[in-house]
C-alpha cells in the first residue's frame, strides 16, 4: 500500500523539530551557565559584571515562555522560525559581550592558579565553543600573571631575608627557614598545576616562567642552607661549654631576692 508520508508525518515532524529547538535553546542557556560561574567570579573579582550577563542569558527563555501562539502549530511555523532568529542574534550579542568581558578581566587577574584550574576544568564541561575558544587562549595572561606574583614574592623575601617575620616563640633560625619555605611553597604549588598541562609549560611564555621560578627557587633554597650551616658551626661552637653547665641549682634564701616593681 502506498501511503501520502507527508499527511501522515509532516506534523509529528514538524513538533520534532519544535522540540530539537527547544533542547538547543535549554543547551545554550546550561553552556552559558557552566561558563558564568563561582569560578569565573572568584577570578575576575567582578561579579557584578557577570550577574549583568547572565540576567540576559535567563532573558532569552523570556519570548518562548510568554509566546502568543501555539509553537506545536504548523500554522506557527513562520512565528516559531522569527523567535529562533532573534534569540540566536540574541544570543550572539550576548557571546560578543562575554568575549570582551573576558579579554579585560584577564589582563587583571586576580589569581594565575585560579584561572589556572578554571581554564582546565573548562576542558571537562560543556560550554559555548565562541566563549570556550576565547578561553583557551588566555593561557599566555595567566603565565603572565604568574610572573608578577613570582615578583611580589622575590620582592617580599628580598626585603624582608635579613629580619623575618616568624611566628612567635618560634627559634631565629628555625622560624627563618619556616618563613622562607612558606613563600616558595606559594610559587611552589602553582608550578605544578602548571605542570601538569604539558603544552603550556613548555611553550616560549611557560618557559620563561619556569626559568624565573627556578632562580628565585634556587635563592630561597641557598638561604636555607646558609641559614642551617651557620646555625650548625654556632652549636657546635657553644655546645661543648652547654653541656658542663649544671641543670639543677639550689634557689637563693628569699631575702635576697629582688622585689618586684610596683
């Protein structure tokens, strides 16, 4: 039997269609979402930029949610059709604005690891391929941000190597090393996220932030060291006479003692 396929499927069709529509415009809406978050906040150090964004992106659902026709109607194709324009305009406005939002932000970072780890979680997540490829190439900001700590630390252990700040009842010495271990163990820690992205630590920028992480690396290690030799030759100096001195002694009668101060 032959049978006239469009009378039969030219509707459930059409409403198949109507629903792909709809998982796209849900899609687009996670994906700017999954971009937008508590991460990109921490970052940027602007939130109030990024509400502005995303209170458009929850705007796009406006048009469909208050429609005036019947989306399911093939009568409504052409209204359907003009909605989906204005929403992908919409939508690529809105990519524009993200785009340059994020070009800005990341000349200022806030933080190189934590743009560090949002980048690469980046690579995980689904998200708008414009935004995401803008993403990808902010790499370079973030080394760049990196050497700018690896100078405020350089500058706060150069300044500060020959009267640290330590804990206190810490030893001079031992709370020296403590201080100047807690400095490298910050620069430290962001070498070996860095590390574990290939690609970006052994590009040109990656390394020449290496290389100016292992100098000053190298300067806090020669400190410690220095620090503990000389620490070493003064016990072993002093140690000998320590030791002949008595542990216990007998306490002076009272009336020797020295009154205290009113």
């Amino acid at each position: 039997w032959e049978f006239d396929r469009r009378r039969l499927f030219d509707r459930s069709d059409y409403i198949a269609q109507i629903c792909s529509d709809i998982h796209n415009v849900a899609q687009t809406i996670e994906e700017f979402h999954n971009i937008f978050g508590a991460e990109l906040k921490a970052v940027t150090g602007d939130p109030g930029k990024i509400e502005k964004v995303l209170d458009r992106v929850n705007h796009l659902v406006v048009d469909i949610e208050t429609a005036k026709f019947d989306p399911y109607n093939p009568a409504s194709r052409h209204d359907w059709k003009s909605m989906m324009t204005r929403f992908e305009r919409e939508v690529k406005l809105i990519e524009d604005e993200a785009n340059s939002f994020i070009d800005q932000s990341f000349q200022t970072l806030r933080s190189a690891e934590g743009a560090f780890e949002m980048l690469h979680n980046f690579t995980n997540i689904r998200s708008r391929n414009a935004i995401n490829g803008t993403m990808m190439k902010k790499f370079n900001e973030i080394l760049a941000t990196f050497e700018k700590e690896l100078d405020v630390i350089n500058q706060q252990f150069v300044d500060s190597r020959d009267n640290p700040c330590i804990s206190k009842n810490q030893p001079p010495v031992a709370g020296a090393i403590i201080w100047s271990r807690s400095l490298f163990q910050r620069i430290k820690h962001t070498v070996v996220r860095f590390r574990t992205m290939k690609d970006l630590i052994e590009s040109d920028a990656g390394k020449q932030a290496n290389k100016k992480y292992l100098v000053i690396a190298k300067s806090m290690k020669q400190y410690d060291d220095d620090l503990y030799e000389r620490w070493i030759q003064l016990v072993d100096t002093i140690i000998p006479e320590l030791m002949k001195r008595t542990v216990l002694t007998k306490p002076p009668p009272p009336s020797s003692l020295t009154p205290l101060p009113q």
